[in-house]
C-alpha cells in the first residue's frame, strides 16, 4: 500500500517562519515507530522513499507485506549441540 502527501502542516508552517530545517523533527517520530513496527513480527515493512522536508514534491509512505524469515544460519548453528556417542 502507498500514501502520498502533497500537504504537510508541519512543512508549511516551518517553510513560513524561516525554519524549514524544523520539518526534520517532525519526520523523525516516523523513524522511531517504524523501528518499535519489527517487519518479522508484524509481517509488514515500512518505508518513506520520498519526504517534502528533503525537497521532493510529497511524502511517500509505503507498506509491504513481507514474508516471516527463518532463524538467521548463524544463529541455527550457535545453538547446534552435537548429540553425544
């Protein structure tokens, strides 16, 4: 799924007063649950590819449904206990 967001309060409001670079704070609270979302628990991936405070024309939020990962091989083999003889 994708969302495009032409118009951004945040943006607009900063761009007026001479602090666009203040955008930038807000965007950040989209990184911080994106990584509280784990992909491999939720099964859905989040992605922002394009941002108005980083001069593209929208913000775009895209969600992808990936599938479940298997346990890393390092981690299968870490935990491998021969049997005993």
């Amino acid at each position: 799924m994708t969302m495009k967001v032409k118009k951004c309060f945040f943006n607009t409001f900063f761009r007026r007063n001479n602090a666009a670079s203040l955008t930038k704070i807000f965007c950040a609270w989209d990184g911080l649950w994106k990584e509280a979302a784990d992909p491999k628990a939720y099964n859905v991936a989040f992605f922002r590819p394009e941002l108005l405070s980083a001069g593209n024309d929208m913000c775009k939020f895209e969600y992808r449904r990936v599938q479940k990962s298997e346990e890393p091989l390092w981690k299968k083999l870490l935990a491998y206990k021969p049997a005993m003889v």
